[in-house]
C-alpha cells in the first residue's frame, strides 16, 4: 500500500505539482487582496515622496517652464519638456539625469503611461550609446521593481481572482523553463502582451528575477532603439506613431524570430529523437 503511494507521488508531473503549488497558495494568501492593496498604496506614496525630492533638487524653473515639467502625454508635451530640460541639461547635468532616471523608473515600476515618449526624449537629451543604455537600464530595473512589487503584494490578488489562469500560466512556464530569457526577450520585442501584464504575471509563474531582468534589458533595446534615434528629430514628430515606420516594423519581427529560434529548435530536436 506505502509502495503504491510512493509510486503514485513520484509519477506526479511538474506541472501537476506546480497546479497544485498555485492552488495552495491560492487558499494561503487568497484572503489577503485588502491587506495587500493597502501596502502597495503606502509604496506608491513612499515612492512618490521620493519623487517629490528629486524634483524639489531641480534647477529654479520659471513658471511657464514649471508647467511643462511633466509626465508627457502626447508629442507636444515630449517637446515642450525635452525643450527645459535641455536648457538646463549642460549647467545642471546631473540634477536633469536623476530626474530623467527616477522617472522613467517610477513610471515603469507602477505601469503608468508615459515611458515611450522619455524614451524618444533620450535620443534628444543624450548621444545615442548613453541614451540606449539609459533607457535599457530603467525599463530593467522599473520592470523589475514592478516584478518585486507583484511577488510581495500582487500574488494574492492574481490566486484570489485569476487562480485557473496562473494555473495555465505556470504550467506553460515549465514546459519552457530552459529557455524563459528568450521568451521574455521575444514578449519585449512583440506586442503581443502589454509589459505591464509581464511584469506582475512574471513572479506568479515563478519566472526568475535575473532571468526577467536580463531578458527586459536585452529586449527593450530594438524597440528603443528606434524610439531613440527619432528622438534625434523631435520637433518633426507629431504623434509617437511616426517613430515606426514599416522597415523598423520589419526589422522588429526579424529580432523576435531570431530570439525565439533557439527555443523552438531545441524544442523540434526533442520531439525528433525522443
């Protein structure tokens, strides 16, 4: 009878182990979504506050420009901010720099919209090597903060409301899981999810913080890539649309094919010799 349990446990598959990982947790932590909104309220103020400092450290705006000192939420916005912001950038360069960094890295930490045209104002503001890194290095470590932000106070909310869909979710994790930095790469690259939807989703499914980390820096890059060098003709824009044309539409969809072929060979020689 003992021998026939132990059978019977060890013939268990990963991802029947993994449903059944979710669905405690589901039990465990599910009754906590009040408690666990509250703490993701206070972080946001906490990290509002510190946002406050940094612009409190800003250069002495006069009023017209402090007006322009925001979130951009169209072109107009990006030029009218990336037009301050370079005023000042050569007698305050460092005070622009953080502000520009902690930004960007609070807007992706929270998914607040916004990031695209900072993006654009990077290849305004810097030359093209520094502005790359720059934008690469806030989508990582903003992701990453909104990843760290899920796993603490997000799981709870996604087992309580979503646990067949985490269930799904981490089963394909599994089937995947020797190639999860190309995947992430490929999701960055392609529109197909919104990357605020990666970003909580990842932890839930157990995908590994360096894994998401690097796999953010590294596909963020095409995309900002082109965003950056039409930041190098700003006021020629009129919409964020006229940043993609169809040859970086083409290039974008080489990128992703390329970055998945590894894990879709691997796959295909399995499937061949097993």
């Amino acid at each position: 009878m003992a021998i026939g349990m132990q059978a019977e446990e060890s013939g268990r598959t990963a991802p029947q182990q993994s449903e059944n990982v979710i669905k405690g947790k589901a039990q465990s932590e599910g009754g906590s979504a009040k408690a666990s909104l509250l703490t993701l309220l206070a972080i946001f103020l906490a990290a509002a506050s510190i946002m406050f400092l940094v612009y409190k450290h800003f250069p002495q705006l006069s009023e017209d420009e402090r007006a322009t000192v925001k979130v951009p939420r169209d072109m107009d916005d990006a030029k009218a901010l990336g037009k301050v912001l370079s005023k000042y950038k050569d007698t305050h360069y460092m005070e622009v720099m953080v502000a520009y960094f902690t930004t960007y890295v609070f807007l992706q930490t929270f998914a607040i919209p916004g990031s695209i045209f900072l993006s654009i104002l990077s290849g305004f503001l810097y030359p093209f090597p520094l502005a790359l890194f720059l934008v690469c290095l806030c989508s990582g470590l903003g992701a990453s903060f909104c990843y760290l932000l899920s796993y603490l106070v997000g799981r709870p909310i996604v087992y309580k409301y979503f646990t067949e869909r985490a269930v799904n979710w981490s089963k394909q994790v599994d089937r995947h899981r020797e190639h999860l930095i190309n995947y992430v790469i490929f999701l960055r690259i392609t529109p197909f999810l919104p990357n605020w939807f990666i970003n909580i989703t990842s932890p839930v499914i157990d995908v590994p913080l360096g894994v998401f980390f690097w796999g953010t820096f590294l596909g963020v890059a095409p995309p900002s890539f082109i965003a950056i060098k039409a930041g190098t003709t700003l006021y020629q824009l009129t919409t964020a649309g006229e940043a993609v044309s169809w040859n970086s539409v083409i290039v974008l969809v080489i990128l992703a094919v390329l970055s998945i072929l590894p894990a879709i060979f691997q796959k295909k020689l399995k499937q061949k010799f097993e």
